[in-house]
C-alpha cells in the first residue's frame, strides 16, 4: 500500500472545498436573480395600467397626467412621471407605462447578475 503524505491529503481536501464553495454561491446568486425577477413581475401585476387609471384617472381620457398623479399621495408616481413620460407629453399612455416597467424589470436583473 501506497503511503500519502498529509500535505497531498490536505491539498485535495482544501482544493475540493474551495470548488464547492464557487458551485454552491454560484447555485445561490442564480436563486437571488430569481426572485428578483419573480419580485418586479409580482410589482408589474400589482401596478397594473388599468388599475390605476380606474383609480386616479379624473377625466377618464385613458391617461394619466401629471395633475392627476400629483393629487394621488403616491411619491414613487410623482417622481418617475417624467422617465415614463417618453414623448413628454405631460401623460402618460398604456404603452408608455408598460415600457417603463419593462424597462426597470431589465435594469433590476441586470444588476441582478452584474454580482455573479
């Protein structure tokens, strides 16, 4: 029988170790990005376009504008009014809104995985 030395032991132990760390974190971000596209999905549904409209739209033109947002105590609204409001319009449509919310649920997985 073949003696081995404590070192190469210990070497392979230490090797085998550090590989499963890398597998295992790696196994771990994949979940987190995940549940962050899980979590701006559940946010989508939440802040559906019709939904609002049923509720802050006063001149159920089908659009939100900025009066209407302002009169609504919602600061998270108030202050992305204008990144959703691509043609600067002062309203915004359906179509800009769903941009808009495609458009963060991107920056958010992206951000997601820039950690891996």
């Amino acid at each position: 029988m073949k003696n081995v030395s404590l070192f190469k032991v210990t070497a392979m132990v230490v090797t085998v170790a550090f590989a499963s760390s890398f597998v295992n974190a790696e196994d771990k971000i994949s979940k987190v990005v995940e549940k962050v596209e899980s979590d701006v999905v559940e946010v989508s549904k939440q802040l559906n376009f019709p939904a609002l409209i049923e509720e802050l739209d006063s001149d159920k033109n089908g659009m939100l504008s900025q009066s209407e947002v302002s009169a609504n105590q919602s600061k998270l609204l108030q202050e992305e009014f204008n990144k959703m409001d691509v043609n600067q319009d002062k309203q915004i449509d359906e179509a800009e809104f769903n941009s808009y919310l495609a458009e963060v649920k991107d920056k958010a997985t992206a951000i997601a995985k820039s950690v891996i």
